[in-house]
C-alpha cells in the first residue's frame, strides 16, 4: 500500500475549491483544483478515505492510461493495446463503460463507449477465448474514458455508482436536492463550526429530508459512504480488503462515538404532510430520525425551537418560472423574513436560491442572512 498512485475526484462545479479543504483534510497530497474536479495523489488507502468520507465528491477516479486518438478506431486500438484487462477483473466479471468529453471533441458518445467496450471484451476473447458481460448498473468495473480534444484518458471509477448516492435517500420531493450538493450549501453557510459549538440547525421547508439529513452525518462524524451498499472499487481485482475493512471498521466507531448521548438537535418543517412523511423515512434509512423532529408546519406559524438560544436555519426554496408562481414567492420570502426577524434572534440564516438576481431576498431583512448562495446547473 506504499506505492503512489493519481487520482480525480469530480464534483459538481463550483464545488472545487471546498473539495479541494476536503481531500486536504482526508490525507490527499499535491491537490490540484481544475474544471469539475480535483486531481490528488495518495495510495490506495487514500483512496478508499476520499470514496469513505467524502462529502462533496461524485466520482473518484484512477487514471490507467493517457493517450492521443483522432478518430474512434484510434481509440479502440490504444484501449485494447495499453491496458492489461486482465489485472483489474475476470474473464467472468461484468464491466460498464461511461464517455464523457469536452465540447471541441468531435466523437458521438455512445459510440465512443461502444468501441471502447469492444476493445476490452475483444482483448479477452483473444487472450482467453471467453469475454465479461456488460451490466450498465451494478458492473464489477466501471471504466471512465474522458476526450479533451484528441487527448483520451482512460480511468478506472472506484467509486462505481455517485458517491452522492449515499443510500438512505429512496424517496425525494418533486425536486430533490443532491447530497453532496446539499453538503456544500452545509459547509459554505459554516454548519460544522455552529454543529462544534452545539448549535441547532432548522430547515422550515425541508421537502425530503436532505439538508438536515447531511448536517447531522456531519455533526456527528458519520462517514457518509457508509451506508452505500455497492462501490466499485470492492470487486476490483487488485481491491484490498484487509485496508478497507479497517477503515469500514474506524468509521464505524467513529460514527458510534459521535451520536453517543446525542438529542434531538434538528428540526424539519413542511406544509405538505406526505413530504414529511417522506423525510421521515429517508431519516429512518439513515438511521438518524431520533435526532430530527419532523412536524408538518406552514411557514407563516415558523419559530426557533426552545432547546436552542442559537443555531443555524437554512432553507431551499421553491423557485417558479410563471408569473404566478413568481408572485407567491416574494410573499414567501417576505413571510420568511419576518419570522426570521421575530423569532431567531441570535441565530444565522443561509438561503439557497435559484434567482440569479435575487430578486426576491430583499423582502428578507438583509442582517438575517448568514450566506445567500444560488443553485447551479448541477444543482
């Protein structure tokens, strides 16, 4: 486990720069922030901690092979050529190959994963005479190929499936907030120094669950790959196990640790009662709903919770896109306003917002808000 090796973590953008705090505090040496991403190097056990422990990340990657292709035979020819398939899975073993490009790259990508799962299958046909099988969802390896221009690189996905799938979520609103997206808002509002100094945290329109569920595995130090049933790195041929399960098993005491004696320290509330009840069963995934109180609570009848004198209300609102709608929000925001003036003195406040003019946050007494923070396309 000595040997070096470099990796990518991507990550929605404009999430770089805290991926870039994260991997730092995960051990990751020589971060390098770049477009969508970080690239890091470490060992293997670094990472296992990043596709452990990351927050923020959708997808951790270990570059194989870097190599020029104009055309997509080029491309066949060098995947099929410069990487020995064989040393990362079986001649029985199931594969899934995702192509991403930038916008100068000239190549269709379906059919550029199509030549690229033909070169590997065809180098065990011909080495073994028997070839893997494609599984798109749960494959044994998942191969990464990225063109910038005509410049390919070929990775191996550790992760396998979105790190932000963190595996309590099953059910979500009608537009449901991504986890690591969530965990940024978490971290740019400043949750984990108000979580360190026992603050509580509210969500007055929590929808399913995500913005509470992702500050509590932060106040209480719980890995959020945890709960992940599947990653790609564990049917990997050259997986380590005994180095996983040991950082499994530390997470584990971790996380028992840090919700010992813990109480109910968040609150979601929500007009609409099935979303509530939604929430409630996310939290229950997660295993976290005794320390969350989830009541069904119109936003005009909005107030701090008595256990607190301080604390942390962040919020996602709904965002509309007709005249109607865009006239219910400046009610909304208004109505927000005033029960944050009345009701939270001594509290901090973070809005994420879809208004790229934010139009509607000066019905919102400006000394109210924490961090105005606005939704990106991958948001």
């Amino acid at each position: 486990m000595s040997d070096t090796f470099t990796f990518f973590a991507t990550c929605p953008k404009g999430v770089e720069e805290i991926l870039y705090q994260e991997l730092i505090g995960l051990r990751a040496r020589k971060p390098k922030q770049t477009k969508a991403g970080v690239h890091f190097k470490g060992t293997l056990e670094t990472a296992y901690r990043v596709c452990l422990w990351s927050r923020l990340a959708n997808r951790i990657l270990m570059p194989l092979e870097h190599f020029m292709a104009g055309t997509p035979d080029d491309l066949y020819n060098r995947v099929r050529s410069l990487v020995n398939w064989h040393d990362h899975m079986e001649t029985d073993g199931t594969l899934a190959v995702d192509f991403t490009a930038d916008r100068s790259n000239r190549f269709h990508s379906h059919y550029a994963a199509l030549r690229v799962k033909d070169a590997i299958v065809d180098q065990f046909n011909e080495r073994f005479g028997k070839r893997p099988s494609i599984d798109t969802s749960k494959p044994d390896i998942r191969v990464n190929v990225h063109m910038k221009q005509d410049r390919a690189t070929i990775s191996l996905d550790l992760s396998g499936d979105s790190l932000h799938k963190r595996g309590y979520r099953v059910e979500g609103g009608s537009a449901p907030l991504k986890e690591n997206l969530a965990a940024a808002i978490l971290i740019r509002a400043g949750w984990p120094d108000i979580a360190k100094k026992g603050g509580t945290l509210l969500d007055p329109m929590c929808g399913s669950g995500t913005l509470l569920l992702e500050a509590a595995m932060m106040a209480f130090d719980i890995a959020p790959g945890l709960g992940r049933k599947c990653l790609g790195l564990l049917k990997w041929k050259q997986h380590d196990q005994v180095v996983w399960q040991n950082l499994v098993n530390e997470a584990i005491e971790r996380e028992e640790r840090g919700t010992e004696g813990k109480n109910v320290l968040f609150f979601g509330f929500d007009a609409d009662k099935q979303i509530i009840t939604q929430a409630e069963s996310n939290a229950s995934r997660a295993g976290l709903l005794e320390f969350i109180q989830f009541n069904c609570r119109d936003l005009d009848t909005l107030k701090a919770p008595g256990i607190s004198e301080s604390g942390l209300v962040i919020v996602n609102p709904p965002y509309g896109k007709r005249m109607g709608e865009k006239e219910a929000l400046e009610s909304l925001y208004r109505c927000l306003g005033e029960r944050l003036k009345e009701c939270f003195s001594g509290w901090q406040a973070s809005v994420f917002t879809a208004d790229p003019e934010s139009r509607y946050m000066n019905k919102i007494s400006p000394g109210r808000i924490l961090s105005e923070q606005k939704r990106t396309p991958n948001g």
